[in-house]
C-alpha cells in the first residue's frame, strides 16, 4: 500500500503530537485497518523504518511499515510526502495465488489473473456513501456497524508499535488480545 500525501505547512496539527499524533496515527491507521480487513487476519509482528530526511521523521514524513500477519501474509504500508504532487495519493497492490490486483487511487482496479491479460475496471471511488449507509442501516436496525471500536483499536495499537520500532530499530510483536478484549 503506496501513499503519497500532500506536505504539510509548518506547524500543521497533525504533525504535532499532542495534538495529530502525527501522519501515522492521525491517517496511516486507515491504510493499516483496509490492510487487516483485506486479509482478514491479526497483525503479528511490525518493522517500521522513518526517513531521515528534514522534515520526514516518523511524525511528518516518510515512513515503511512493514507487517506479518497471523496467517502468515505480509503487509507493506509506505507513506511519503515525497513525489511529485500529481502521482496519485493511493495505490495498492496484492499479489496471491497467480492473481495480481492494483488499485489506483481506488478510481480503477486492474486484475491480471495467470498469463491473461489485464483487464482494467472503473471503480466508483473509496466507499463512503456506502460505508455511511451502512452505518444508517447498522443504527435502525441495532446490528453491529464495520469498521468497528475493534478494528479502531487494533490500527491504533499497530500504528503506535510502528512508531516505536521506528524509535528502536527493532520489530515489534502484537498481541491481539489487547484489541480483542479491548
């Protein structure tokens, strides 16, 4: 999962940390929680790296989150204000089984399936007015609404294992069950 996000002025909110806990916390947790929902499977283990470039540290800048998971599928998550500003923001590509899918700024996804060729779908963009509905639907009819407090706790317990193996230099084991039983 590839995002280029837009710099941000000095001083912005989300890169202060009391306040935005910085692009990893206050946006990065999306792109982890669509990973684990993607796969359906727990983060086991994070390795997280920040550029050292000014102005690119683990709070505003570049980062590579790097993440097995409990069936043992890897998650590569780079985030980067580097690039040139009409790269699109979002691209994500999965590769399983003789199949590869890439979803480009989740107005296209293009399937290549062995050796057929690629075929290219217009997607109608990332899903809000349906996850909204949902939600609606989930309030009327009492039933449990996704993403969920569970699925906000593990991205959020994730991301803060990935800044902190940023600060280490060292892999970072999750444990589920501080999400789970949260």
């Amino acid at each position: 999962y590839r995002v280029r996000g837009d710099a941000l002025p000095d001083g912005h909110w989300l890169d202060d940390p009391e306040r935005g806990g910085g692009r990893l916390l206050g946006e990065g947790v999306h792109f982890l929680d669509w990973m684990a929902w993607l796969l359906d499977a727990e983060p086991a283990r994070v390795h997280a790296t920040g550029s050292d470039a000014p102005g690119s540290d683990a709070l505003g800048g570049t980062v590579q989150v790097l993440t097995e998971f409990a069936d043992g599928s890897l998650g590569t998550l780079v985030y980067t204000t580097s690039g040139a500003p009409g790269t699109p923001k979002e691209r994500v590509e999965v590769l399983a089984d003789g199949l590869t899918a890439v979803v480009n700024d989740f107005a296209s996804v293009t399937l290549i399936s062995g050796t057929s060729r690629a075929k290219t779908v217009r997607a109608s963009g990332k899903g809000h007015a349906e996850q909204l509905a949902a939600f609606a639907s989930a309030l009327r009819t009492g039933e449990s609404a996704a993403p969920n407090a569970i699925d906000g706790a593990r991205a959020t317990v994730w991301a803060v294992a990935a800044l902190e193996s940023i600060r280490t230099r060292q892999p970072k084991d999750l444990d589920p069950a501080i999400w789970l039983n949260a």
